[in-house]
C-alpha cells in the first residue's frame, strides 16, 4: 500500500507541475496582449491628433484655395512676393538693418 501512495503522490505533483507551468504560460501570454493592446491605444490616439491637426490645415488650405482666384489676392502676392509693381509706381526700398545706421553716426 505504501507503493500506492508514493505513486499517487508523484502523479499529484506532476499534475500540480504542469497546472501551475499552463497557468504561467497562460498569465505571461495574457500580459503580454495587455501590453499590445495598451500601445495600439495610445497609437491611436496620437493618430486621432495627428488626424484632428491634419483637417485643420485641409480647411485653411481649403480657404486659401478659394481665395487664389480673386484678383485682388492675386496682385497682393505678386506685390508681396514677386516685389512686382503696377505701371507708373515707383518702388522704394528700405533698408531695415539698424546696424548700418547707427555705425554711421
């Protein structure tokens, strides 16, 4: 009878072995989907204020478009940008540095 027991007992302990070796291959795969889940929220939500940020500009690019056909736009850039002037204006140039000025004095 002692045979028996001794067996019992190696089997009991077998089974608790590989219990407890399921439940931590078990609570390791768990921790790691927790982890993945938690970085593809937090993706998510730097891509949501990446997408909020992106149709803010696609507005305001949005209303510039509408207004690059307008010809008062579009002389206000050539002004701006192209220093073009109309016929009979005359342009001034300005110096802005204020070093060379009071170098001078």
């Amino acid at each position: 009878m002692k045979r028996k027991k001794g067996k019992k007992r190696i089997k009991v302990n077998r089974l608790r072995i590989v219990l407890v070796a399921i439940v931590i291959v078990l609570v390791v795969v768990a921790g790691f989907s927790i982890n993945n889940v938690i970085s593809l929220r937090n993706e998510q939500a730097q891509l949501k204020n990446t997408n909020a940020t992106l149709k803010e500009k696609k507005s305001q690019l949005q209303e510039e478009l509408k207004s690059v056909n307008d010809k008062n736009y579009i002389e206000e850039q050539a002004r701006i940008q192209l220093k073009l002037i109309k016929p009979g204006e005359v342009l001034y140039v300005l110096d802005d540095d204020d070093s060379s000025s009071s170098s001078n004095k």
